[in-house]
C-alpha cells in the first residue's frame, strides 16, 4: 500500500463522519431538531362545536373570533363586539378646506370618504362568506 493509497482512505472517513455530523445538525437523526408535521393557520385551528354539557363553546368563540378577525378583517369584529363595526366618521375639521387654493384638502377629503365607504362596502359583501364560515365550524 503507498502512501496516497492511505491518505485517499482517511480522507474518505473524514468526508463520511462530516456528512453524518451534518445530517444530525440539519435534521437527520438529532431529536432536539424536528421540523413541524402540520403548519396550522387560525382556520385550522378551529375545532368542531361539541353540544352538550361538556361543550366547548368558549374555546370555539375565541379560535373563530381570530380566524374571522384575519379572514374577514373588521367584520371579524362582530364576533367580540356582538354587534356590527361601524368604521369612524370623517370630522371635516380635520380638513383645512378654507386655506386650500389647489383643492389639496378637498381631494383627501373625498379619499378618506371613498376609504370608508369601501371599507363599508367590502364587509357588507363578506357577510354571506362569513356565515357560512360561522355555519361550517358549529356543523
């Protein structure tokens, strides 16, 4: 055997002990290091309505609150609030409208209106998805 013969066997063992040192660095066969089997987002999350005495009505409430706050954005609101979001109204005063020679003001004005009925609009078209949502998770 020479002497390249041998530095060519050490230097296999070399390069397969840093191979199965970085398997167990990256998942391999370290148990400290486990990737997650399933990601659950706030919809998943949400476990069925039991009835009965041993319901779980507030853990539903809570879990669907946050899905139909992330889902549904404000409308989500109505589940903690029990009543509709009603979005704040515009003070015109906020609006320099005297002192306004380019109708700069007018023109933000007319947006945060524009704003607000959009956000209006939208949750008014959310409604019927977000019953059925409701309607899926107590089923």
């Amino acid at each position: 055997m020479t002497d390249t013969e041998g530095n060519g066997k050490s230097e296999q063992k070399a390069n397969n002990q840093k191979t199965s040192e970085t398997k167990q660095g990256k998942g391999g066969t370290n148990p400290s290091f486990r990737s997650p089997s399933i990601s659950l987002n706030s919809d998943t999350a949400v476990p069925q309505l039991k009835y009965g005495g041993g319901n779980n009505f507030d853990l539903i409430k809570k879990c669907i609150a946050i899905a139909c706050l992330e889902r549904y954005k404000n409308l989500g609101r109505l589940i903690i609030d029990e009543e509709y979001y009603v979005p704040p109204s515009i003070d015109v005063a906020d609006f320099n409208l005297a002192n306004d020679p380019y109708d700069v003001e007018k023109s933000r004005l007319c947006e945060a209106h524009k704003r607000k009925d959009k956000e209006i609009n939208d949750m008014r078209v959310d409604r019927p998805s977000m019953f059925a949502y409701l309607i899926s998770k107590m089923s």
